[in-house]
C-alpha cells in the first residue's frame, strides 16, 4: 500500500478467455466476444478511475490499477457487475493488496513460493516490482481457488443452442438463411459482433484511408478468392516482456512503459497489413483481427498474407518498442474449429520462444504449421512429426522451423523465386521426392534442373544452395540441399520453401 495516497495495487485476469471468445468458429461470434471483453476493459477502467483510482495496463484481459483500500471491495464487486452485464458467463479474477495483513509467515502457504522470498528480501515499504509480483502468486492462487463459474440453466429436453450446443435455446437470431435458435450468450455475441463491423472499418480507415472493401461477415467472406479457402491463424507475443515489467520502480514507469508496448505493437500490426496487402483486390478484407492485447496478438488472414504478414509485424515490433517477439501461424482450411487454430498456435509459439532465446543475443523467430487435411488435435509436435523420416538407419528431418527472423526473410525470398521458377506440378514432384530421402531427392531435382533450359539452371542451383542454409549448420557435411546436423540426422529446408511457394500461389 501506499502509505501517503492510501492506494492499494488491485490486479485482475480474465477467466479462461479463450474458451469465451473462441467457444464458435462463427465469426460474428469471434468479434462480438472480442469487442465485449474491450467494453468491460473499458467500463473498469471508468470505474476506477471515478473511485479515486488509476489504470496501470488494462489490454487482453490483464488488469493492474491502483485503487483506494476503502473502495476495493465495491470496486471488486463492481467489476463482476461489468462483466455479468456484458458476457453473461466471462468473469475476471481478482487480487488486491491487503492493508492489515501480516507479514508473510513461515508455515506453509502461498508467500513461501517466489514471490514471498522476493517480499522477506526487503523491509517494508516494499518496492514496487515486489509488490507486484507478490500480488501475482496471490492472483494465480486465487485463480486455482475458484470454486464456482456461472453457469445458465440447461434443461435436458430443452433444446439447444444452434452455435455453442452446450446451453437451453431461449430466443432467435434471424438470419438470410432463416430463424436460428440461440442462447443468450451466444444472441449477445452475435449482435455485437454485427455491430462491431462499423467500428473495425473506421479503425482500419484511420491507417489507411484508400483500402477498398468491407469487413468480412464471415468466414467464407474472409477466404474469398484464396485457394482452397485456406485460412492463417498468427499468434504473436513479445519475448520477456513479463520480466521486463518486473523493472519499473514505479507505478508511473510501469504505466508508460506497458503503453508504450501496446503503441508499438499496435502500429506495427496496421503497418505490416497494410504492406502485406498492398495488392491486394476485393470485396471483403482478407483478415480479421481478434486482439491487440499489449505485446500480444492474434488475427485471422488468408493464408497466402500470412508469412509476410507476420514477416513485416515482427520487424516493426522490434523498431517500435526495442524488444523482439515471437511469431507463430497455423494454416487449415477456414471450416477448422478456430479452437484448434489457436491451441496449435500456442504450442507452436513455444517452440518460436526457445529459438528466439537460443542464441548469444534477443532474437526474433518464428515457426508454422500447414495443415493440408486438417485434423482434431492441439499439440503441433504430433503433426510435426510427418516431417520426421528414416533412410538405411539415419534420421531424417525434412523441416527446419522454428526459424530466426534473418532466416525466415531468407525463406520468404527462396518461397516467392521457387514460385517464379518451377511449376506447380514440379515443385510437388520435388517434395514427394524429399520424402524418399537424401539421395533418391538430390538425384531425382538434379535431373529435373538439368532438364531446365541452361540459362535458369544456374539460379536454380544457387536456390538451392541458399536453402541448404536455412538448416543452421552450413559447414557440416552437407549434399546439395540436405545437412549433416551435429546429433547425426540429415536435415532440409526444402519442405518448408516448397509449402510457402505453395501458400504464396495467386498471393
């Protein structure tokens, strides 16, 4: 607490948001879900405000202020007000400091995990850092305390929602297809996310007044014109960002710098979409964006933008807010459950993080998954491993994701000259090829180059020379376009050049 202002730090989490907001593939649903949690996130941060109090960060569900010790628990109870009003069955947990608690006593208990050391290892007042860290652990045990979640009513012969399945149909969203039987839950999403369209398409115009179309109203609006309607889900995340809010010594510094943050990701995410989609013509804008959440964020787009997309996005992260992040895509086609979308992309954004932390400095990365007959499933490892083969007793690796973000410039521009050079139907007679190993693949694409008219021969070469690179290990024993990585598995970039040039087709 603050001794001179009597303010007390009050955090805040929303409860399983991505259930909440991608409980439907629909998209109305998506964006209603979306704009609802920014109404609560809006209403809280006047609450507080008019209570005496002031809003440290309150973007992608995550909320720290300062508020008066006299009107926290109003205030706690006016927040579960806000979102019972808004989403019906979304609630946010709360922490605040407590004035008259004790200090952290030895018996078993939550303050004798992390946060508790870092509170014993500083007389009162603590230090800022501390004590948000501290309210963090009581956060996460409040969290894993919940003891009820509102729930509606579900009669078992009622009849149910049309879009969620799970809760009673109560009323009706008429639709040009005809009535649909809804949940109220799923009613209020959906006009929100009808509603929302306006407020997206004058947010998109403020960047770039001279984009043409109209905000998509589903997802076959999203994915029209793409081949085979094939649809990218990003997921981006600044790299230790968490720890580097750990370093403001005030609420004030913490204020700026987790703005500043927001900014930049914000700017970068318009930037890098008007730039991937300069060429872009049509009828309805090929993406959707679901969140910025500070130095998070997610989006829909058609697959064909999606590389460099996230490419220009991670380069304007770094310039604006001087920190790297990670980038993950998933690639299926626009009926997959976007449930399945984001699990997979979360997993896979793992994977991005422990590359962009390998190396002697920060770096940005990035990692993929294209998913050509999609399958339920939420761990990207078991879908990886298609990528995994064996030849006369050596391990084969026909993929070198995650990928630096130096390297993944590298692999756009060998995508987009593969795409130029090789026919469609060759470049799958390449990639069958690789699956067969090291060399019946050199031999079979040797052939098919020396069958090249003999002024493209020597760019193709080189193509594949500057694919051999990708793989990280460029003076190991290597063949062409495969290496000999240290743990004795030969590995290519190939698979992973010949998907994108796949992906980029018609982009």
């Amino acid at each position: 607490m603050t001794a001179s202002t009597g303010l007390v730090l009050l955090m805040g989490d929303v409860d399983a948001i991505k259930d909440y907001v991608f409980e439907s593939s629909r998209l109305p649903q998506i964006r209603g879900a979306s704009t609802l949690l920014m109404r609560c996130e809006a209403e809280i941060c006047r609450a507080i405000r008019a209570a005496g109090g002031q809003v440290l960060v309150a973007r992608g569900g995550f909320l720290l202020a300062e508020a008066p010790a006299s009107q926290i628990h109003r205030l706690a109870d006016e927040i579960s007000r806000i979102f019972a009003s808004h989403t019906i069955t979304a609630t946010m947990t709360l922490a605040w400091e407590d004035p008259a608690a004790a200090p952290p006593s030895p018996s078993p208990s939550i303050s004798d995990g992390w946060a508790g050391r870092l509170i014993r290892a500083a007389p009162p007042p603590y230090p800022f850092p501390q004590r948000v860290a501290f309210l963090a652990a009581r956060l996460r045990a409040a969290k894993d305390s919940r003891s009820a979640v509102p729930t509606l009513e579900t009669l078992p012969f009622a009849r149910k929602c049309a879009i969620c399945a799970r809760r009673n149909a109560s009323e009706s969203l008429y639709l040009p297809e005809g009535p649909l039987p809804v949940c109220p839950v799923c009613a209020k999403r959906h006009q929100t996310g009808r509603e929302a369209r306006s407020g997206l398409r004058r947010m998109w115009r403020l960047w770039h007044p001279d984009f043409l179309g109209q905000p998509p109203q589903d997802l076959e609006q999203l994915v029209e014109g793409a081949p085979h309607g094939r649809l990218a889900f990003i997921y981006a995340d600044g790299n230790d960002i968490g720890r580097h809010l750990m370093a403001p010594r005030d609420p004030q510094e913490y204020q700026k710098f987790s703005r500043k943050i927001y900014r930049g990701a914000r700017r970068a995410v318009f930037e890098a979409l008007g730039i991937a989609l300069r060429d872009w013509r049509g009828n309805f804008w090929p993406f959707e964006l679901i969140n910025i959440g500070g130095d998070d964020i997610t989006l829909l787009i058609q697959a064909r933008y999606a590389l460099p997309f996230a490419l220009f996005f991670l380069e304007r992260f770094h310039y604006y807010t001087g920190h790297t992040a990670s980038c993950a895509i998933v690639i299926a086609d626009h009926k997959y459950p976007i449930r399945y979308f984001e699990a997979l992309a979360a997993d896979l954004l793992k994977q991005a993080k422990e590359r962009a932390k390998s190396g002697p400095e920060p770096e940005s990365a990035l990692s993929f998954l294209w998913m050509p007959e999609p399958v339920a499933g939420e761990e990207a490892d078991l879908f990886l491993r298609r990528y995994q083969s064996e030849e006369g007793g050596r391990r084969l690796r026909l993929t070198a994701r995650p990928y630096r973000l130096a390297q993944a410039w590298q692999l756009y521009e060998l995508a987009l000259a593969l795409k130029n050079r090789v026919t469609r139907s060759q470049r799958q007679q390449w990639a069958e090829a690789l699956t067969r190993g090291v060399l019946p693949s050199v031999q079979f694409i040797q052939y098919q180059i020396a069958r090249a008219p003999a002024g493209a021969r020597p760019a193709l070469r080189e193509l594949l020379e500057r694919a051999r690179d990708l793989c990280g290990y460029p003076r190991g024993h290597h063949l062409l376009f495969w290496v000999e990585e240290p743990d004795g598995a030969w590995a290519t970039a190939m698979m992973d050049v010949l998907e994108w040039a796949e992906l980029l087709e018609s982009a």
